[in-house]
C-alpha cells in the first residue's frame, strides 16, 4: 500500500529523535536497546560481526551495537539532526575509531556502493519512509555480505488497523498542523487508541509504556509523535517481504502483531548489486 506524498515536506524524524535523547535517554534505555537487538539475533554480543545502521535515528541502536561488541559500525542517516543526534551517542561512548556517523540516503545507489557489505545489516523502521520502500528494501538487502545478517522491521499492512488510509490521512493532517493542532492530535491518539476511550484502561496503558522503555528503550512519546507524523509512508504485506528476498535470503526469524514487523534474513547468496 503506497500513498503519494500529502506535501513535498517529510516528517521531521530528526527534531523528534533530538527531543527523545535530550528528555529520555539513560543508561536503563541504553542497556534494554543492546538486550532487546541481541536477543532478536539470538546472540550473546556481536564480537567478530560489523554492524550498519540505516537510518539511525537517535543512534540508540547503533550505540547497542557500540556496546554489544560489533567490530566495525556505520550509521548514517537522511536527516541532519538525526545524524547530529547519533554523533551525540556517539560522543557519549567515548568517540570510539571503530564508529562512524554520517549523512546518507538509502536510496543513493552511489552512496551505498562506497560502503561495501557487512556481516549485519540493520534498518528498523526505516524503509517504509523513503517514498521508494521496495527500492530501499533492495538496497539494504546488497549491502549484506554472505552469510551475513539482514534486521529489517517495516510497517505492516497485516495488522494497521483501522485501515491503512485512515492513518494516510491522519499523517497528512499531522504535517500539515502547527504546534498546538499537533498536540491536540497527540492526545486525541492517546484517547483513542492508547485509553481506547474508556479511563479504566488507564494501566493498560502504562504498561504498554513501561514495555516499550523496557523492549527497545524507546519512550512513547516519541513513537506516538513519530507514528502520526512519519512521512513518506508506505505499508509493506508480511508474506510479500519474505517472497521478495526468498531467492537470497533465508528467514531466519519473524516478530509479527505489532505495527512493524521485524525480520531477521540470512544471506545464502552474493547479493548482486540491482540499479533500477
Ligand atoms: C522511524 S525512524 C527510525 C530510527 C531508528 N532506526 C530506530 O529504530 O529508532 C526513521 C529514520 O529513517 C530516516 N530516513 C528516512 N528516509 C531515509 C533515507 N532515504 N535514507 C536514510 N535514512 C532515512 C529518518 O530520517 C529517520 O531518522
């Protein structure tokens, strides 16, 4: 499912991942992002592996991977305060030689052939933002070595509920507000879909966001905010994705139910590099 873009204007990801690192960030998030990544990938660190972060937000995850062991990382991002952001956590760790952060389009062709292949290629939620999701799905898949690892999470048109256009047009009407119509929004997601308009739901409530520090240490605030804005925005079918890469990679592991589904590939052939 594929929308054309409401205004030429994308979300701006990168001011609402700068909010969530200065207001949130602690060594508890810290330390559940690397737990929540090593035990997607069923591993106890990622000694002897290299760790590329497409679209790396806040950083957070690429700072997982810093402090899960990964030998060589790169993150790199489309928007400036994103990468701004990661160089921040980046900093943090002690600005160690082995991580690089810079800015990068997925969709470069160009770019991506500068990087090479990695034994770990991870993209979370990102790809469903491109306004190309199955060119950026493409790309991301060419920079896995052999053998090596493919983390994608993408927005799932299996579960959206109440419709993928319900949400093509909420996102619309969020960009186009200002300030305070986005606040309004705010809480009438939380209404809505976080209470499901009943107050008793109230510690259900806290407990999905309890589990969200908990599972990637994210806050949802920051996802709230980055779900009724993020733009471009696509939804991908499941069963789609996995057709797509079966010919080069083996499903290693599916996480299904939640607005994105995360996948874990394994790369069974040389990937050859497509343009199209
Ligand atoms: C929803 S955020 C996910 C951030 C991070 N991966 C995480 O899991 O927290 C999507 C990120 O993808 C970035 N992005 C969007 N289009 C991109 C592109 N063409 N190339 C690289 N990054 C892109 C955005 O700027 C944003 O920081």
């Amino acid at each position: 499912m594929t929308a054309e873009n409401p205004s030429s204007d994308r979300y701006e990801f990168g001011a609402n991942w700068a909010s969530f690192i200065d207001n949130h960030y602690s060594a508890e998030r810290r330390r559940a992002a690397a737990h929540k990544l090593l035990s997607f990938l069923g591993k106890d660190s990622l000694e002897g592996m290299d760790f590329l972060d497409i679209g790396s937000g806040s950083g957070l995850h690429s700072l997982a991977a810093f402090d899960a062991k990964a030998g060589r990382i790169h993150s790199f991002d489309f928007d400036p305060l994103s990468v701004r952001t990661t160089a921040r956590l980046r900093q943090l760790a002690g600005e160690p030689s082995n991580w690089t952060v810079e800015h990068g389009d997925v969709l470069d062709f160009d770019y991506l052939d500068k990087l090479g292949t990695w034994s770990l290629v991870y993209s979370w939620g990102v790809l469903h933002h491109t306004g190309a999701m199955w060119q950026a799905i493409e790309n991301a898949a060419g920079r896995v070595a052999p053998g090596g690892l493919l983390f994608i999470a993408l927005y799932s048109s299996n579960v959206v509920k109440p419709s993928a256009q319900f949400w093509l047009d909420v996102k619309r009407r969020y960009n186009a507000a200002n300030a305070s119509q986005r606040r309004r929004m705010e809480y009438w997601y939380i209404w809505r879909f976080g209470l499901g308009q009943n107050p008793l739901r109230l510690p259900q409530l806290l407990r999905q966001i309890y589990e969200k520090k908990k599972g990637r240490g994210m806050s949802y605030m920051t996802d709230v905010r980055d779900w009724l804005g993020g733009w471009p925005m696509e939804f991908a079918d499941d069963r789609a994705v996995v057709d797509y890469l079966k010919n080069r990679f083996d499903l290693v592991r599916i996480s299904t139910g939640e607005a994105c589904t995360e996948f874990l590939f394994r790369c069974t052939s040389e990937v050859k590099a497509r343009r199209s």
